[in-house]
C-alpha cells in the first residue's frame, strides 16, 4: 500500500488538525503517524502525518485549495521513492563509510548517487560501493569554476540532498543559496571555540571535559546553520589529543546519519535559525 508524508507549517490558530485530519479522511486515507508542535514564541505551527492508501492525487488537489485558508507551506512526498544523496569529502573518511554502510545494512533508506571530492584519496572507498566518483580539485583562483561543476553534478544526478560528509572547503555564498535547505554538514563540537588546526590539541590543553558533534545546514554564515542534531561524550584527564579525535569522529558519524535519516524521512521543518525535529 502506497505510504506518503506530509509536512506543512502555518500560523498557529484552532482548526489546523482537524482541517488536515478531515481533508485526509474525505480521500479516504488512513493516518499511520501523527506528529505536531506549536512554537510558543514564533506563534507557528508545524504538523507531519504519514497517511496510507485513498486517492493520493485528489487529496493534493484538495490541499492545494485548502492551504491558503491557512497561510500554509506544505510538501508531500512518497515514501516508495528513495531520496537521492550527493556526498563531499576531503581527506577523512570516517563519515562517508558509517554513510555507505549504513544505506548498504538497510539503516538509511537513501540512494547515494555519487561522491565528489577535492582529493582523489577515497576513490577505492567509494567505488567499491559501486557508486562513482568525482575528483574536483580545488584552488582560490579556481573555486568557481570547481563550484559551478558541483552544481553540474547535484543537477546531473537529480540530487535531493547534498551531504558535507568532513569536506574540508567553505561553500560560497552564492552556492549556498542555490542549495538552500538542501546541504548538511557535520563538524567537531570544539568549534567556535578551538578554530583552525588540531582542535583536539587545543581541547586538550584546556581539560575540556565534553566533546561533541554538530550537525546542521549549512548557509553562507560559517558553521552556524539551523541545528538538526548533536551528540556529545564526556572525556576527562587521561584523554590524550589522539583519543579525543577518535571519540570526536564516531560522535560525528552518529550525529551525521541521524540528520541525513531525519531530513530524508521528511522529519525537519525549518523555523527560522532553528529546526523542529519530529524524531521517529
């Protein structure tokens, strides 16, 4: 049986649930999940229904007419089509294997369509995963026309979501924007604190006694995208630099799959510089 989310927020107001909730009804499809949340301080409301079966094109068509009743931004999607992940590497590959094992087990329900990278290290990685590999080598004087063949590639490969699994460049303003809600990154919790080179080096010679992960979208300011999930580890004395960089790397694996698995099941709604986050 066909399976489909919507998500939608709107003004907060009374009569928000029962006009989705009827709407559904009416085309005779069967609500398997229901989830929503009123932002107090935004006065706005966001809601996730996965449905099952009835008459999917008319209920879109009937919703599209009821959504300007309530001022609502809404998406719906069929879950039988798998969504399709653009990943970005540098050097380290901690994230993007965690990211193709997972989606080989079955725990991501995704279809890697293809790894770019500034470094030709993680070919062999990659490849015997059977998904291709693009080496776009990158230079100052050469960054927007490396850019301009990532944007290629994410339109080539009908991309749904770009992933920034450790690439180690800064995306430009102006591909940000084009990309807009459509990229992921993940990056150690030191920051903005331990900036630049070594920051489990610098971690360490402060005693810091928590480190972490960060995974977010990214926009033009630096690292400071709407959050969709972090992970933290406490860590105490006998953590040397090497260590901390260990247990900061699985703690951006986990960080990094639940995002792309959270994002991809259509479970973050954008508020502003924050997400809602409708955790299955």
């Amino acid at each position: 049986m066909s399976r489909f989310v919507l998500t939608l927020s709107c003004p907060d107001r009374p009569g928000v649930v029962a006009a989705v909730s009827g709407a559904l009804a009416e085309y005779g499809c069967n609500i398997a999940e229901s989830q929503q949340y009123g932002d107090p301080y935004e006065a706005r409301f966001f809601m996730r229904v996965e449905f099952t079966g009835g008459d999917a094109d008319g209920f879109r068509t009937a919703f599209a007419a009821l959504a300007p009743e309530f001022s609502m931004e809404w998406e719906l999607h069929d879950k039988a089509i798998k969504p399709r992940v653009l990943v970005m590497v540098s050097r380290l590959g901690h994230c993007l294997n965690d990211l193709l094992y997972r989606v080989r087990s079955g725990l991501l329900d995704i279809e890697v369509v293809a790894v770019v990278s500034n470094h030709p290290d993680l070919r062999p990685l990659t490849q015997s995963y059977g998904i291709d590999y693009h080496h776009l080598p990158v230079a100052p004087e050469t960054k927007g026309t490396q850019e301009n063949e990532i944007l290629t590639l994410v339109n080539h490969y009908q991309a749904d979501l770009v992933v920034l699994a450790r690439y180690m460049q800064i995306l430009s303003e102006n591909l940000c924007a084009k990309l807009s809600g459509k990229v992921i990154n993940i990056h150690h919790s030191a920051l903005p604190s331990f900036k630049g080179a070594r920051p489990y080096h610098q971690a360490h010679s402060r005693g810091v006694k928590l480190i972490g992960a960060t995974a977010h979208y990214v926009t033009s300011d630096l690292d400071e995208g709407p959050i969709i999930e972090q992970e933290v580890a406490r860590v105490d004395h006998t953590h040397d630099p090497d260590r901390l960089a260990a247990v900061g790397r699985d703690l951006e694996c986990l960080a990094l799959a639940r995002a792309v698995r959270w994002h991809t099941d259509r479970r973050v709604l954008l508020n502003g510089g924050r997400t809602v986050v409708f955790r299955s």
